[in-house]
C-alpha cells in the first residue's frame, strides 16, 4: 500500500484515504502486508511497476489507466490561493503582477484552463516546484512563493491557523472548471480486472450504506464531504 502526503486524506499515518483503505481490506478479507509513504511521482511509478498493489486519490488520467484501475470515490475542485502581497484578483491580471511567484508539486494534475495558466506563468519564469503540499504550504507561509492551486481537503488544516488566514485569500478564479475526480488505484501488475472489481464493488457498497460518508465526516467538515460526495459513486 503507498500512500502520500495529502491534506487530510493521509498524514503521520491518519488520514481519510488510510481509513477508506482498511476498511475495504477489512471487508473483502484482505490484510494490509506493509503500509508505506512515498512521494506523488514515485508512488505512481512503483503502482505502474507493481512494486506496490494500491495508493489513493489517484485522478484516473489516460495515461493513468494504462497501467492502473482507477475507482472513483471523490470529487474535489482547486482553489486559488493568493498571498495579500497579490493585488491581481481576476484570472487576466495573474500573469503580470510583479509580486506573484507561483508554486506547483510536480505530478499534481489540473485541468486544461488551469494548465493554460501555469505555462504562461513558465514561460514569464514565474514557477517554483515543491517538493510535496507540506513544502508548497511551507513556502506560501513565508511568502517563497505567493500563489499556488489546491483542493481544500489539502489546504483546510493549515488555513485554519490564524496568522495564515491573514495572509492568504482563497479566490475560485475557475468557475466553469469542472471538478477533479479522485480514485482507489490498483496496479494492473498485481490485480487483475476480477480482483480489481472486488474492490469497486465494495467501494459502491460503502457509498450506498453511508459508511463512505462516515468515514469523511471523521476529518471533514459537512459542507466538504457534501462537496466531496456530490456526484454518486459508480
């Protein structure tokens, strides 16, 4: 099992995803070997080798679905997040404000309209790479960088510190962008489409008998779980 950083979906060992994780395994009678931690890129890389069976919210990519089975379980959609020094506040005047530095986590997927923005924010050499979302929010917090795209299940917990919300506004400068999905991955190196189903189907389980739900609530606030589970799970 690899799990990476990831807001509340996974830290120090807790998390939603680990939750969600166990509790599959748990039902379908399958115990967890070994739980590890790595980052984004490299957990992808060792799911596409088969060097590990499952990771979490995984965005079921094309490229993606080559070498995994991806089953949806959330939806989430990223948010801007500017630092005050910022005084662009529309989509157009991002680009050419002096004081924008924009951070990005290498393998983090956007949509196309936000892809847009962080090529022209390349080309004007306005991009710093992060090494995961704790080094991103390390660096917004000392003003490294002044901008970046996450989802809120990433950022709520460090919003929640008082000098941070003074510093930071967080601005959905995307409103026809759809939401991203994220999903359970299994490498196709290790299960094959029968054992793989297994998983969805319990996954679909836990949708309908609200444990799915349930096991958000424990690290989410209603309206966010509302917001996660707003398309049904398939």
């Amino acid at each position: 099992m690899g799990f990476y950083e990831y807001g509340l979906a996974y830290h120090d060992g807790r998390g939603y995803d680990v939750d969600l994780i166990r509790e599959i395994a748990r039902r379908l009678r399958c115990p967890i070997a070994n739980e590890s931690v790595f980052p984004w890129i490299r957990t992808l890389k060792l799911l596409q080798i088969g060097e590990i069976d499952i990771a979490t919210s995984a965005t079921p990519t094309p490229d993606r679905l080559q070498y995994a089975w991806i089953y949806t379980y959330k939806h989430s959609k990223s948010m801007v997040l500017l630092r005050a020094e910022v005084q662009a506040r529309t989509l157009a005047a991002l680009p050419s404000d002096p004081k924008l530095r924009w951070g990005v986590i290498r393998g983090w997927k956007f949509s196309p309209m936000q892809d847009q923005l962080l090529s022209e924010l390349a080309k004007r050499n306005k991009v710093v790479t992060a090494i995961d979302e704790n080094d991103l929010y390390k660096m917004l917090t000392t003003g490294v960088i002044t901008g970046a795209l996450a989802h809120p299940t990433s950022y709520d917990d460090w919003l929640q510190a008082p000098s941070i919300r003074k510093q930071v506004v967080v601005l959905d400068l995307f409103p026809d962008v759809e939401a991203t999905a994220g999903g359970v991955a299994l490498s196709k190196k290790r299960f094959p489409e029968s054992a793989a189903e297994l998983w969805h189907a319990e996954l679909k389980k836990m949708y309908r008998d609200g444990s799915l739900r349930e096991i958000f609530r424990r690290f989410l606030s209603e309206e966010t779980t509302d917001y996660l589970l707003r398309a049904p799970v398939l």
